[in-house]
C-alpha cells in the first residue's frame, strides 16, 4: 500500500460523518471507562511500573525465554513452529491442517493472523474458516479488516450490522436489537464450533517457565475454538513470551483495563497441553506457531525495541486525537493508530508506510496512556530521522532508512544550522524574514507544504532579540 | 523449519541486551489483606454487576437449594461430572424434578446432543479471587473443559473458604506453577459482548447465565 494512501483516505474519513460519529462514541466510552478504572493514581503508577518491568526484563532475555518456552511447551505436549516471515508462517499452517485433513476452521481473534493474511491463504487452499469473535464475524461478511485491535467493527453502527447480517445470515430477520443480533450470531457460530475440524487462536501471552499459553475474552468464542476442535493451532509473534507466571496478573490487570475499563475479561483460558489420556475434551493436538516478520530485526536496536513491549491493549489509539478522527481503516497495514505508526513501518519498511511516523502531533496523549511505557513519540521522532536515513551511533537502521531523503529538505537543514552557527548570518536571515517576509511567494518550498491545509503565517515585524534589546526583560 | 528456528534465534541473541534487568515490585498485585467477608462482599458485588446470579447455601444443604432453583428455571437437564466428590454427592442425594446428566463419555461421543441440551451444566471451582470477582476452574479427568462453556447455564460451587484477595496471591498459595493442568481458567461471569456499538450483550457463544452456588465447609471441596 502506497504511503500517499493514508493521506486519501484520513481525508475521506474526515469528510464522512456517520464514521466519524461511530468511532466519536465509541472512543470517548472507551476512555472514561479506563479512566474510572484507574482513578487511584498511585496504583497505577505503580502496577505500570511492574508492566513495564516485566515487558523489558522479557525482552532483554528473549532468546533465552523463547528457548525455555519450547522446551516447556514440548515437555507438555505442544508443539513449536517457528517462522521467519508471513509466508513461512501461512505455510506451516496449511502443513498442519492438511495433514489432519481440515476443511473446516474456526477462528478466534489475533491480530498476527492479520499481519499474515491468514484467512486468505487457507482460503485459497479451500479451507473454510469462520472467525468467531463477534466483532470478526462481522467484518468477516462484509469482507472488511479490522479497524480497532480490540473492537474489530467498531467502525459500524448497528443499522449497518442489522442490514448486513439480513442481507448474508440465510433466514435472518432485520432487526436492530443488540441482543437478537447477538443472538443470531450464537446460532449461526455454535453450529461452526460443533462441526469444525481445527481451531486457531492467538496467544496474549506465552509463560517460559509453565509453558502456558494464555488468552484473554469475554464472548466464548476463544474457548470454543481452543477446546471442541480436535486439533487447535495458536500463533504469536516472538515478543509475546514472559519468564514467570507471576508476571502474568500484572499484565492481565493492565491489559483489560487499559483495553475496555474492564478489572477482568469474563474468561482468562491458560492452555497447558493437549487432552491427556482418560480427559473428555480438549484438543488432541495442540501446535504453536512463533512469527518473526521482521520483529528480531526491531529487537536489534536497543531503542526501536520498545516496540516489542506492546500488550495490545488499544489504549493508544482509543486516545489519539488523528485516530479517532480518522478511524482504523485510513492506516496501511493491520495495527491503526499510534503503535500502528510506530510498529508498522518497521514491519513492512519506510519505503511504503514511512508517512505513518508524519502522521500525529506528538501530543504524547498514547505515551501518558501506554501500560508499559512505550515511549511512542519518541519513536515516532527517531522513525522519521530514519527515514531521512539518519540512523544514531549504535543503532540499528530501519527497513527502507533513507528512502524519504529529500535533497532540497537536507539543503535547508545545512542552512538552518548555519544560521544558528553564524552570528552575523543569523541576524541577517532574521532581518530578512521580519521585514521581507510578506513577499515570499506562497508556493515557495518554505511555504507551499505548511499552507495545504493552514493559512499562510504572519512574520512578526521585529524578531524576539530585537524586541529584548529594545525592551529588557522585565523582572518580578 | 528448524532452520528459521536458527537464523530467528542467531539475530537476537546477536542483539540481546547487557543492561541489568529492571526490578519487579510486586506490592501492587499482592494479598490486601481484605477478611473473609470483605472478600465475599466484594467478589459478588463485582460478579453480580455483570450479571452472576448468587445462591447462599452456606449452612444449608446446596443439592436441596439447587433442586428448587433448577426447577424453577424449567431446565431440560442438569449436566454434572460423575467422578468428583461433588458428583458423587449430588447423585446420592438427588431428589429433584430435573433430570441428572453425567458428563461419562468423551466430547466427541454425545457432542451433538450435549451442544443442543437446553440444561445446565455443574462444576466445582478451585476457589475464587475477590479483587476482580473471578472464578478458578481446574479441568482434569473427572471435570471436563465444555462443561463451562458449551450448557447455557454453567452453575459453579464456591467454597467461601478458598477465596483469596488477588490472582498473584492464589496462583502462589496454590503452587500453580509446579502443577498446572491441561486447561486452567479464571470465569467472572456470563459469556459476554459489547462488539455492536459498545452495548452489553450477555450469552454470546458460552452460558448466557451463570450461577454462583456459596457453600461452606463441604468436606466434598475439601
């Protein structure tokens, strides 16, 4: 996807008000429902610091932890995959589910399959596969992508939903009550569960020391999928892994809160191995499926890393004023908003996706939020020297550094830098700007970008030195 | 794919840090020291607020109040785990109207059936967690996993003996790391949604309702 797309379509979003609207409530009932959550400052002061501990003490012994999660998770019966890229990843699942003979797939909800474009790639296998969370089914009929990590259809309303589901669900009445649509979904999905041959799920977090796969959810779904099928499949990418099980509450507390203003999700489902010999259910195999996509390339520069502690939790965005102005749809790749802005480039490089770190204000209200600390505008500021190709001593580059260099933008860096070097240049460019300003042509370069969607800027008539040189500085 | 396992594991080991790892505080997920009835106050104010219901059977016989309550919700079944002390209890003793339903066979022997049953399915749990309202349930042998979920009503016991004040506190206390089962799952509520416009909708795809049964001293939860 071309990084000219995001402009496009942020300015469709903006022009289209039933949109705006859906994500204006959705949001502003997302925030208060967090804010109450963590009313007591000095908790969550203090249950963020452990998050964030947790998340960079993960990262800093990842190898070692994502060997003692294989070996656990082996001892217990799971078995591991590893993949390199969404191909590799997409291949190792066709492997699993022809060799099981799987036509039939249900889903839960996981942002990596996204990322791999799972469903299309079974899809084109002939496999059918049914996504089970509510928010997914949705989407999933209309063939949409998600447009909120948490709240896959956030950006529809429930007229939208009533016509959609009348129009695709067979023998389904037009109603717009939440609840019959919600139960016209449970109808349709328990048949799904009942007859599926494998179900894939994504993981929350992955424990070294048990190895544990733990997934959060309110509907069932994630359970259904996890539990009826013979056979179930789970993917993660490589950060997902923590050391201890103790560290798991901490996050689980932050998680669901920081998500929906929630102090649990209905089920939190910790997966341990398949069926043992004598149980009555559960999978008898279970696989977990480990995705690189570009992440341990991410993890090479101590800074950049800090992408790897997301939780997924939303927060972000669901704060972010271009987000929820814009909604999810208007970002290339899978994760929208701040993260997105951050994580994405990384993923599929500056060349296509190097607008994304352009594309805020650097207001920090996603850093003020982020559960483990993620300093988001930071990294969005070192994205865009990356893609200017300005990688710092010791750092690693970007996929696609350099590729936004603009000589003309370098030309007036080197000036800019010259005239706060030189004294007399600088007087000069100050004199020049105060008294000639109003002659510059509005389609010069130092104007033309900044005047697109603003009105052309006054020069003051005296610069602040003159002033202070005229004036004094007043003393209290 | 071992070799993807290899170049994956060779480039971060080429990156991994030399920093000292940062110090975990755990004070804020730790016991708060809430008594016993501030912990059953709190875990059913916070389960009932998304929609638990609560039957008191401390110093009563919990198979005589459960009988009623089932009977009154006219109930095709109540589906149970024959080979737990509970079980075994509620067959002793059963008297009711509504018909007893032993989870005896595998999933795949009688899932047609058990997935169209209009009944309720009985578990135990393995105590509850009062800071956010939760239920602990072990899967194993005798307590099958859909038993939780697949029913439209899941009716749990609850000994108000094995609550404790946070997850940190009972997964330590119960030693969950050196015996983890197969499926170990924390339930604070009725399967739920708010996927269509943020509205609460309750009984998605697990029970629609779930009943929380308080007992104490049962030497069947011992």
């Amino acid at each position: 996807m071309a990084a000219a797309d995001f402009r496009a379509k942020a300015h469709d979003a903006l022009g289209n008000r039933e949109l705006r609207a859906n994500f204006r409530r959705a949001m502003d009932g997302l925030m208060s429902k967090r804010a109450m959550l963590f009313a007591d400052r000095t908790e969550w002061t203090a249950l963020r610091a452990l998050g964030a501990a947790v998340r960079a003490r993960s990262l800093l012994r990842l190898p070692e932890l994502l060997e003692q999660l294989e070996t656990r998770l082996r001892d217990n019966g799971i078995q591991v995959h590893w993949a390199e890229t969404v191909d590799d990843g997409n291949a190792i699942f066709k492997d699993i589910l022809s060799r099981h003979g799987a036509r039939r797939v249900v889903k839960g909800k996981s942002m990596v399959s996204e990322e791999m474009g799972l469903n299309h790639a079974l899809e084109a296998e002939g496999i059918e596969v049914i996504e089970a969370d509510l928010g997914e089914y949705i989407i999933q009929l209309d063939h949409e992508t998600p447009s909120h990590i948490i709240m896959p259809a956030i950006h529809k309303n429930k007229q939208q939903i009533a016509r959609l589901f009348s129009q695709k669900i067979k023998d389904a009445e037009y109603t717009e009550d939440v609840d019959r649509l919600t139960d016209l979904a449970r109808r349709v999905l328990r048949r799904k569960f009942a007859a599926a041959d494998a179900g894939i799920s994504g993981v929350n977090a992955a424990v070294a020391e048990t190895g544990t796969l733990v997934l959060v959810e309110n509907e069932g779904n994630g359970r259904m999928c996890t539990t009826v099928p013979r056979l179930h499949i789970a993917v993660m990418g490589l950060e997902k892994v923590v050391e201890r099980l103790e560290e798991v509450p901490p996050i689980l507390s932050l998680l669901t809160r920081s998500a929906t203003g929630q102090v649990i999700t209905t089920y939190v489902n910790m997966i341990s191995g398949p069926r043992k010999p004598g149980e009555k259910d559960g999978p008898e195999e279970v696989h977990l499926v480990i995705l690189d996509n570009g992440r341990s390339r991410i993890y090479a520069d101590p800074e950049l890393r800090n992408t790897l502690r997301c939780i997924r939790c939303g927060a972000c965005m669901n704060h972010c004023p271009v987000y929820t102005r814009v909604g999810g749809h208007s970002y290339p790749g899978v994760y929208p908003g701040p993260i997105g802005k951050i994580l994405t480039p990384q993923i599929l490089g500056l060349e296509t996706t190097g607008d994304l770190p352009h594309a805020s204000s650097l207001c920090n209200a996603c850093v003020e939020v982020c559960p483990v600390e993620i300093p988001i505008a930071s990294l969005l500021v070192r994205l865009r020297s990356e893609g200017a190709g300005k990688t710092p001593h010791g750092g690693a580059p970007v996929k696609g550094a350099g590729s936004r260099r603009k000589s003309q933008e370098d030309w007036v860096w080197r000036a800019w830098a010259l005239v706060f070097r030189m004294p007399l240049l600088n007087r000069l460019s100050n004199f020049a700007l105060t008294r000639f300003g109003w002659a510059l042509p509005s389609d010069s370069p130092l104007l033309r970008e900044w005047m697109t969607v603003r009105s052309r800027p006054r020069f003051a008539r005296r610069s602040l030195h003159e002033l202070v040189r005229r004036e004094g500085i007043p003393h209290e | 794919m071992s070799d993807a396992r290899t170049a994956i594991l060779g480039r971060l080991r080429a990156a991994e840090g030399k920093t000292p790892p940062p110090a975990e505080h755990f004070e804020v997920v730790a016991p708060r020291g809430w008594s016993g009835e501030e912990k059953i106050a709190r875990l059913r104010r916070l389960m009932e607020s998304v929609h638990t219901e609560f039957l008191d059977a401390r110093g009563g016989d919990w198979t005589a109040l459960l009988q009623d309550w089932l009977a009154q919700q006219g109930l095709a079944g109540l589906i149970y785990p024959p080979d737990t002390p509970l079980g075994r209890r509620l067959a002793g003793q059963w008297s009711g109207a509504t018909p007893l339903i032993p989870y005896d066979r595998s999933l795949a022997e009688w899932k047609e059936e058990f997935f169209a049953q209009e009944a309720a399915g009985l578990t135990g749990t393995q105590g509850g967690i009062a800071e956010t309202g939760t239920l602990i349930l072990w899967t194993d042998e005798t307590q099958p996993r859909t038993l939780s979920l697949v029913p439209p009503v899941h009716v749990a016991l609850l000994d108000v003996n094995m609550l404790y004040d946070t997850l940190w506190q009972a997964m330590r206390e119960q030693g969950w790391t050196n015996a983890m089962p197969t499926n170990l799952l924390l339930v604070s509520g009725p399967s739920k949604t708010a996927d269509i416009e943020q509205t609460l909708a309750y009984g998605v795809h697990g029970p629609k309702r779930l009943l929380v049964v308080l007992v104490e001293g049962d030497p069947a939860f011992s």
